[in-house]
C-alpha cells in the first residue's frame, strides 16, 4: 500500500498490509475495549473527547502537513479541516449527554420511555479527499455514544489513518476503542461478515457504496452510506451576482475540486448568464494553482493520477459529443497530477459529464428561461446530496429549496456541512444521516421501555 504525494508524484511511504487473522485479532481487542467502554458515564466520554479537540488543536501544522503531502490539499485548507475536526469533537463532548437522555412517553404504561443504548463496532470505510473530517464526523459522535469504532481508510491516506489513531490514544481513549485496519477493499466484505461487527458507515464512491450497503445488508446490519452528489448551483435572475460567483468559484474549486458536495452544475437564469461567465473568468484569475505545501496557494494537484485521467475522459466525451470548452479541459504538464479549472457548456443527456459525477475542478454551465426549468434541470440527477439557489428574494429561495431533491439546500451560500446540522443524501447519494443529533442515533439501539 502506497502513500504518493499527488504534487510530485513520489513516494512518501509503503504500508505493509495486514493479514486477516491480525484483522480478526484487532476486532476481538476493540470488542474487549467496547465491553468496558459501555459502562462509561457520559462525564467521562465528554473530558477524552474534549483533550482530543485540544490534541489536534495543539498539533494542526503537523497533521495539515500530513494531510497535504498524501492527498494535495492546499496547506490552508488542511489546517481548517483540522480545525473542524476538534469542532466536532467538541460538539459532541458538549452535546451527547442531553441528546441521548431517555425520551418519556405517554402509553398504557405506569411509565414507558425509549432508552438509547450502543450497538458496539461500528466499521467506518473512509475516503482521502477530507482524511480527518470524515474520520472524526463519525468517530466523534460514535465513540461518545458508547461504541467503539474499527477504521478501513483509503490506501493513500494511510499516514493521516495512523495519526488519527494516535491522537485517540493521546488523548486518553482505551489502547483498542479506535483502531485503524492496514488493509486494501479487498478485505471489506469480510470484516462486515465478522460477528462482532455490528454496523458499517461509509463515505465514498456510488460504487463502492453499493458493495458495502449490499454485504451490509446481507448481513442484517445497520448501514450509513454517504456516497457521490452532482450538486446544482442555481442563479436565478434577481441574484447577486458577484456574491453568488465568488462562492461559486469557492465551493467547486475547495479541495482541488474534490469533495461530494462541491457545486457541480452551474444552473443560470439566461438573463444573467453573459455576465455571470464573465464573472467567473475574471474570479478564476484570483485561484493560483501551485505548490499545495506553499500557504499561497488556492489550487493543488487532483489527489492521484487515476482520477486525473477518469476526469479527462469524462470531459473528451462531452466535446466528442458537441460540448464547447470556454477555459481549460487538460491537465498541466510536469510531474504533479495538477487539471486545468476548466469551463463547459452545451452539456445533453448522452454525456458522461451530464449524468456522473465530475471530481475536480469543472464547472458544467447550463442555461435555462425559467425557475420552474431550473428545478426541473436540478432534479434531472441520479444524486441528491446537496444544492444552493441564488436569489435576492429568500421566500422564493425556500420555495424553491423544498422543490429540490436532495439532502440538503442552501440558500444564498454554499452547501457545506456542520456539526450542528443533518449531513447527507437521498438517491444514489446514500442514505441515513450523520452529524446533529440525528447522527448520533445512527448507530444506537432505540429501545422502547414499558413498565406497569
């Protein structure tokens, strides 16, 4: 298992893979912690969590570089998803008790209530385009619910696995209630299958999606799949249109292009659609693509070279097909795995580019006559994830917003995710939820309690 820095196309470092057995061996270990951890009071959960927010608090210039080296996210935007990630840690240290008190109801009972109670491992299968984000937006509310949790990262991101196990242990937590799995996909169906599994979460491809929610549910176990989006951004005619470019340039161009929830098809009223273009060209000039390691730079390499090449065969498509390119379309030369930002239009259905996701720095510009043919467009998606609308008018926006099929609108700022709030899709963008209090109840036994 190979961890290549995406910038320079070297080698950072080999993981040697686990056997099975050192697999099944771990699972017992955490299985033990579990049994113990259970039994913890929230008082005790909620002071580890919080020095786990001060551990990668004290360290983010260390864990961003690591993050930066394996996956080329510029060295800014490191640095703020582990800021997040202490964020979480600290929402949940805060706010699991009050979330998770038992909930009375009114029966035939004396006294009836729901009681929440852990289920125990979860398996998390994790992406690398936000390695500690989408780690700790599990683990956090999880491991302060009383599970324990077994980690399968994605191969090239297996230095930010490894610290994040450290940083559980530095803070506190039992040796074995968070461990990471040095293991391929290849290995993922057998783990659901262990006994001592009892649910699965993972963030990733619609592909591998469907494999892990399948074995899952072969397995009759829970399962949270947060999986690709092809998010709308929509530009009604009454928008503010430098506001509404400037987010837009941001939310397609954060994480070099790669995150599920970037805006990805850019949905533009035909009256303003000239000079939002115009716009765009000129906001673009303000992202420099160079050396993520350099705090300068806005822009870095996509995260490995396959991924490069998936994009350029989605976009030589789409111009096979008829589709005009107003800036970009290639990759840059040199060693790096460094595209283009890049602008397309005249967009059909019998494009790849029109009906899959696009993971990197693309914008696909459609243009519409009305509100009602944006909506109608945006819904024209196998995905649901997320989306924003643009407009000076908010009540059209939440009118609007209730029309669209996806897990989450923004209205007049991009879609992001929050500690705070729900995260996650309908269609083939997965299904259950996480963050909020929502989240936290994924993974727990909801049990109804009647007493006479």
């Amino acid at each position: 298992m190979k961890s290549i820095n995406p910038a320079t196309n070297k080698l950072i470092r080999e993981y040697a893979e686990w056997d099975f057995s050192q697999v099944e061996q771990t699972i017992e270990l955490v299985h033990q912690e579990w049994l113990q951890w259970k039994k913890t009071l929230f008082e005790h959960r909620s002071a580890l969590m919080m020095k786990a927010a001060g551990v990668l608090r004290s360290n983010k210039e260390k864990y961003a570089t690591i993050i930066s080296q394996e996956m080329g996210k510029p060295l800014g935007e490191s640095m703020a998803e582990v800021e997040k990630s202490a964020w979480v840690c600290e929402y949940y240290a805060q706010n699991a008790e009050q979330m998770l008190q038992d909930e009375h109801m009114t029966s035939d009972a004396s006294q009836s209530f729901v009681s929440f109670e852990p289920l125990g491992i979860v398996l998390a299968v994790m992406p690398w385009n936000f390695p500690f984000w989408q780690v700790f937006r599990f683990a956090a509310p999880a491991l302060m619910a009383g599970n324990a949790a077994v980690l399968k990262h994605a191969s090239n991101v297996m230095g930010c696995a490894t610290a994040i196990e450290e940083i559980f242990r530095e803070a506190g937590f039992p040796g074995h209630l968070f461990r990471n799995l040095v293991v391929g996909s290849q290995q993922v169906e057998g783990m659901i299958d262990h006994r001592l599994i009892k649910a699965t979460t993972l963030t990733g491809s619609e592909f591998a999606g469907s494999k892990v929610a399948s074995r899952s549910g072969k397995e009759l176990k829970k399962s949270v799949m947060e999986l690709g989006g092809a998010d709308a951004f929509i530009v009604l005619e009454d928008a503010d249109l430098p506001e509404a470019v400037k987010w837009g340039v941001f939310s397609r161009l954060l994480n070099n292009g790669q995150s599920c929830i970037a805006a990805k098809r850019f949905i533009l009223h035909q009256k303003i659609a000239p000079e939002f273009l115009e716009l765009l060209q000129q906001e673009l000039k303000n992202w420099p693509m160079g050396n993520p390691m350099e705090m300068t730079t806005k822009l870095g390499p996509m995260a490995r070279r396959d991924l490069l090449t998936e994009l350029q065969q989605q976009i030589d498509d789409a111009v096979e097909k008829g589709a005009s390119i107003l800036r970009g379309g290639k990759p840059v030369a040199g060693e790096g795995f460094y595209f283009e930002p890049t602008v397309i239009t005249g967009l059909r259905k019998e494009m790849k580019i029109y009906c899959e996701e696009t993971f990197g720095p693309v914008f696909s510009i459609f243009e519409v006559a009305s509100e009602e043919e944006a909506i109608e467009l945006a819904n024209d998606s196998d995905f649901g994830l997320g989306g924003s609308i643009w407009t000076r008018d908010t009540e059209r926006g939440i009118r609007c917003a209730r029309q669209i099929e996806s897990g989450a609108v923004f209205v007049n700022g991009m879609t992001k995710s929050d500690p705070r709030l729900p995260f996650g899709g309908i269609k083939k963008s997965g299904f259950g939820r996480e963050l909020s209090h929502y989240g936290i109840k994924e993974f727990l036994n909801i049990k109804t309690i009647w007493v006479k």
